[in-house]
C-alpha cells in the first residue's frame, strides 16, 4: 500500500542556512506518525515547510500528487491542516466563533459547519461549556483543546501537530493525547511533533528521531521506546 504522505530528500533553508538537511519520511492513512527530538533539531521547520509556510525543495506526495510547489491555500484545500505550538487562537473572540472560522473553507455549506461543530462540541465537551466564553479566558489544557477543535472543523485529511503538550501539566498532557489517539482511531491521519517522546510514542504507529537537521533513528514507535539510544538521551530524567 503506498503512503498516503511521502516527503524525500527535504531540504529547508533559512536564507544562507540550511536548517533540514535531506529528510525523508512517510506516513499511512489511519497511523500517528512522531517526530521526536530536541529543541533546535528542525522539527517545527519540518511542519512549516510541509504545510508551505517555509521555502523547501525535494518531494512531497500526498495521494499521489506532489504539493511542494502549492501555496498554503492550497494544501489546506488538499485536507492538510496545521496546529502551530503557538496555537494561533483570536484571543478576544468566543469559543463558538473560533471553531467557526476553523470551517471558513466550507462557510457556505451550513449543514457542514453546523454537523462539524456538533461533532467538536461531542469530542471536547468542556467546549461546549465555554461556547460563549472569550478564547484568552481559557486555561492552557482548554485552549489547546480549541486549537484541535478549530482544526477539525475543516474536517482534515492530515493533521500536522507541533508540540500539543507544550506548557501543559501532566494529567493534561494525558487528556490531550488520548485525545490525540480518538482521532486517529476515528480516521484522522496525524504527523506529531512533540518533545515529550515518551507520551508521543506511546500513541505513535512509528516514530523518526531528528537530530540536527537529520532523521538519525526511525522505527516502530514500540520499538523506539524500547531503544538503549532513545532511553538514554529521551526517556530518561524529566522526558
């Protein structure tokens, strides 16, 4: 079966400075695919460049068609879709309306916004909650929950995930992977970037260590957590 993403030979610059040397990694539908490693590895560049925020050169498939010369527009309309680390949210609007403009490609087609927003308020309940609350005045667990919310409300192919769990306490961490995984049990394909490798592969179907600009391990995510190298340098004290 081929993939359904196959990016090869990737290189990403940031003027003279090359920051992703020649990475390659796929994805199948149906799997959460991690990307794991340290601060300044390139990984958040890996996710810019896939949705084309970044210049880049090299292949991207996705279902056959090579994107990597499409704007943002789009591989968004292609069913890509990106959840920054930053979360991007409009602090000063509601909840209902941040999930509202995540549909804005489909805004025309009530019955779609209407079905896709029933279905965010029945995946993230405390949502539902807050409707009417103001996005800045949610802790930080509720507003990554909007951020995936918002996101699915464009009812995604392939969901780019950079650093979900980033400033989060633990027992959120825990919910918002489990989170995580429901959506891809429920057939959401899912490439994570996360530094805390040891939740991203407990959920993973495989996993890539980037280090440096370069894919230096890449493996079963089971097998990867029990890798001497992994354990060492990313399971072990405070990962």
């Amino acid at each position: 079966m081929s993939p359904m993403l196959e990016i090869s030979d990737l290189h990403v610059a940031y003027g003279p400075v090359e920051a992703v040397h020649g990475v390659s990694l796929s994805l199948q539908k149906g799997q959460i695919v991690t990307v794991i490693g340290p601060n300044g590895a390139g990984k958040t560049t890996l996710l810019s460049a896939a949705i084309g925020l970044l210049p880049s050169r090299g292949r991207l498939i996705f279902d056959g068609e090579d994107l990597l010369k499409l704007d943002v527009e789009a591989r968004v309309e292609r069913g890509f879709c990106l959840v920054p680390e930053t979360r991007e949210l409009f602090g000063e609007l509601t909840v209902y309306d941040n999930l509202v403009l995540g549909a804005y490609p489909r805004r025309s087609d009530r019955a779609f916004v209407n079905r896709a927003l029933d279905e965010a308020y029945g995946r993230f309940p405390r949502l539902a909650e807050r409707r009417k609350q103001r996005a800045n005045t949610l802790s930080g667990g509720e507003r990554q929950m909007l951020a995936l919310g918002r996101a699915m409300m464009s009812a995604p192919r392939l969901l780019m995930l950079d650093e979900p769990s980033l400033g989060l306490a633990p027992l959120i961490v825990r919910d918002i992977l489990r989170i995580v995984a429901g959506l891809r049990d429920g057939g959401v394909s899912i490439l994570l970037v996360e530094q805390n490798a040891r939740a991203a592969l407990e959920i993973a179907d495989y996993g890539y260590v980037l280090e440096t600009g370069e894919i230096v391990l890449a493996g079963e995510a089971a097998n990867l957590l029990g890798d001497a190298r992994v354990q060492a340098t990313y399971l072990g004290g405070g990962h």
